[in-house]
C-alpha cells in the first residue's frame, strides 16, 4: 500500500483490532514453515466467497471480489495454492477435509454508502480451530489495503515472519518516448499504481529510504544528472540532495537511514563516497580505479559489494569499509553488476552476462565462492532486488519486446510476472520497511 494511502487509513481502521469474539485462546500455535523451501509442499488454501450482511445483487459480486483479492495475495508469497472456488462453487459451508484443504478463510462485509467493515477468520481445518480472526473497518476504496494487512498477519501465523501483502515495490517506466522516463509505484498485485515523477526527461535508480516513507531517485530533467528525494506521505514533496557537477547516482542506503554511498564525478572520476541524508559527503569510499557504481550494503553495515570495471569489464568487488580492503569477488560471467545484499543473511543477487544474456545469480560475497544461476531461459535478467524478508526477488525481464517486472522465490522457483501494465517496466526496487 502507498504511504500516502497508509496514512490517510490509520484514521478509518479499527486500529487492525483482533476482536475478541473472533479469536479462539485455545488456537494459537503458529505453523513454521521454510518459505522457498523445495522440500515442503505448498499449503493448500480456500478462500469461499465473502458473505454480505446485507442484501444480495451487487453485494454477491463484491464477496467475489473481496475473496479474490485474498486469495491472490495469499499466494503471492509462494507457499500456498489456492483451491478454485469452481471446485466448492464458492460455498463457505463445504468439506473442506475432503477438498484437501488444510485453512480456510471464512469472511463477511458490510457496507454502508462509501465504507465496509471486513471481519476474517483463519480455520485450521485438520484441528477445526481458529487461528485468527480480526476486524477492519474504513473506506470502500481502501480495501485492498485491509485484505493485505489481513493476509500479512496470516503469512506471520503460519511462518513466523511478516507477509509482503502490505508493501510498495518502485521501478521506472516508459511507453513510446524512451527519453521519457518516470518512477512509479505499485502494490503486489499491480491494483494501485502511483506516479511518483513527472519530469518527462530521464530518471533512473529508484532506492527507498530504510522505513519507505521516502524515495531517492536520480533525473537529468536539468540537464545534469541530479539526484532528489520525495516524500511520499507529504503530496510528494520533493527537495534536491546533491546537483554536484557531473554524475549524482544513488547506489543505497545504509541500515540506519541517515547516509546513503551514492557515485559522484565532480573531481572527474566516477568513485563511491558515503553521503549524510543532507547532502554533506562523509567519506569518500574509493578512488581513481575505474568506474565504481552499484555499492549495495551488508545488513549490519560493515562492508559492501560494488561494481567496478578496474580489471576490464564491469565485476564485483568486496569492501571492508573499516579497513577499505577491496576483493573482487566474481570471476565467472563476461559482466557481473547491480548486486543487491540480503536483507539479513550474507548473500547476493546480482545479474551476469552469460552466453550473451544477462541471468539472474546468488552467491555469497567471499572470493572463491561458487554462484547460483537461478534464470535460465533465453531473455534479458536485469536490475534485481530482494524482497524485504529476504524470501523473493524482483527484477526485470525482457518480454517480447518490452521489460517487465517479475518475481521468484530465492531458490528461482515461482517465476512470474507481476503487473499487467503496459510499457517498458525497468529498476525495481521493494520497499524496506522491515
């Protein structure tokens, strides 16, 4: 869910109460389970149409609706599959055991001119208990937002770590004009899509500040290579954080938020150096050794993984940013670039040039350690990012003739793509706000 739309809902939500007459004191086991795993099955999930409080007609379709909406966030994280309602026509009073079920959603609605009150169940059918049961109310309009807050609390029940319903994912598109590109955002399931830009020249390199209330981008609508931030709760408030001659390209923030490395040429070579959230330069990270771009952080902030072409070609390196101790740490690929680090596990994504396509591999940053390629087919991988609970990654993928943003499980497992927008979809970034 946008920022934006976060803050103007806090009001309406019954605060996401769990509501008492829902929730069954006896069912509180949660369900670990390993997402991406390849040896556990995936959870089988009904989700039956939701039931109206009131009268039928419209109201029927809107329960479709509203299950349906559910059901696909639900299985956007990669470990349940849903059982078509075709299968129970939709019923909430069906055999679930014999369906092969192991939860169902149990839900209703009321409406009342603009606004509804959602109330979920979570039931574990082998037990017949309920795990989980909570009430929200506010806008019509901002449903989706209550079924993925609603979702998030049912992925944590059963893995122990927050769902992904409720995040924002960023990228940059373009239709015709190639020259005429902007940063746009979107919620999981590409309902609510949100233009964050309107330069109409170039902008490239969305990053999300650490919380996602804000976005760092750069655009060259001036004429030089800028780079600003926006407030995305604040009608897109936007402020210059460095307009120094030549390039100004953010590269990623560090854990806390308050500095980000960003590459900047104003002394003539393309070098690394860490910036305060102000503009003020901190420290200059590398110098003079070729092109240096991409720097991506280790979660706890001692060292980074950056993209250098000193040798030749664009490869990754590793530095110790204690002790500036550099290591190149790819040496398989004629190319190696836009490395992206764990969330909280000493790992890279990053995209290499193999056989004259860019692939999506995984390795972790020491010299000597063997990569994963997790894409095979015959297309262009690029511009890959994780999820923020480390489980999925984002990139983009040539389509036909056009990029678009996809997605799979860590292990390459669930390939998909992700909105059904049109154009050119390019530089996904998810936001962070675990």
């Amino acid at each position: 869910m946008t920022t934006l739309a976060k803050t103007a809902l806090l009001p309406l939500l019954l605060a996401a109460v769990l509501c008492a007459p829902f929730f069954n004191a006896q069912a509180q086991e949660r369900v670990y389970l390993e997402i991406g795993s390849t040896d556990v099955r995936k959870i089988r999930f009904a989700v039956p149409w939701f039931l109206s409080r009131q009268s039928q007609g419209e109201a029927v379709e809107l329960g479709k609706e509203i299950a349906d909406i559910l059901a696909k966030s639900l299985k956007f994280h990669g470990i349940i599959e849903i059982i078509p309602t075709s299968a129970y026509n939709g019923s909430q009073n069906s055999d679930w055991k014999n369906l092969g079920a192991d939860f169902t959603v149990q839900g209703v609605y009321e409406t009342s001119a603009n606004a509804i009150t959602l109330e979920m169940r979570l039931f574990n059918v082998a037990t017949d208990t309920m795990i989980l049961g909570k009430s929200y109310s506010g806008k019509l309009s901002h449903k989706n937002e209550m079924l993925y807050r609603f979702c998030d609390s049912v992925i944590e029940d059963l893995t122990g770590s927050k769902g992904l319903a409720d995040t924002q994912i960023s990228f940059v598109a373009h239709e015709l004009d190639a020259r005429k590109k902007e940063v746009y955002t979107s919620d999981i399931l590409g309902s609510e899509l949100r233009q964050v830009t309107r330069h109409k020249n170039l902008v490239v390199a969305p990053r999300y500040v650490p919380g996602g209330t804000f976005l760092t981008y750069t655009s060259y609508h001036t004429g030089n290579q800028n780079l600003y931030i926006t407030d995305l709760r604040q009608n897109k408030i936007t402020r210059v954080l460095s307009r120094r001659m030549g390039m100004n390209l953010a590269s990623e923030w560090m854990p806390d938020g308050q500095s980000m490395f960003i590459t900047l040429s104003y002394k003539g070579n393309p070098d690394l150096y860490l910036m305060h959230k102000s503009g003020t330069i901190i420290e200059q990270i590398t110098e003079n050794a070729g092109i240096n771009v991409s720097a991506t952080v280790s979660p706890d902030g001692n060292h980074i993984v950056f993209v250098s072409d000193r040798f030749g070609s664009p490869q990754l390196f590793l530095m110790d940013l204690k002790t500036k101790k550099t290591q190149r740490i790819t040496f398989t690929g004629t190319e190696n670039a836009e490395p992206s680090w764990h969330p909280r596990e000493n790992l890279i994504v990053y995209s290499s040039l193999r056989n004259g396509l860019y692939q999506i591999c995984l390795k972790k940053p020491e010299q000597g350690e063997p990569s994963i390629q997790l894409t095979t087919d015959l297309s262009h991988h690029e511009s890959p990012s994780w999820s923020p609970d480390g489980n999925q990654i984002i990139y983009s993928k040539q389509d036909g003739s056009e990029n678009k943003i996809y997605a799979m499980m860590r292990n390459g497992h669930f390939q998909r793509r992700l909105f059904p927008y049109s154009g050119n979809q390019i530089y996904p970034r998810w936001e962070v706000n675990y």
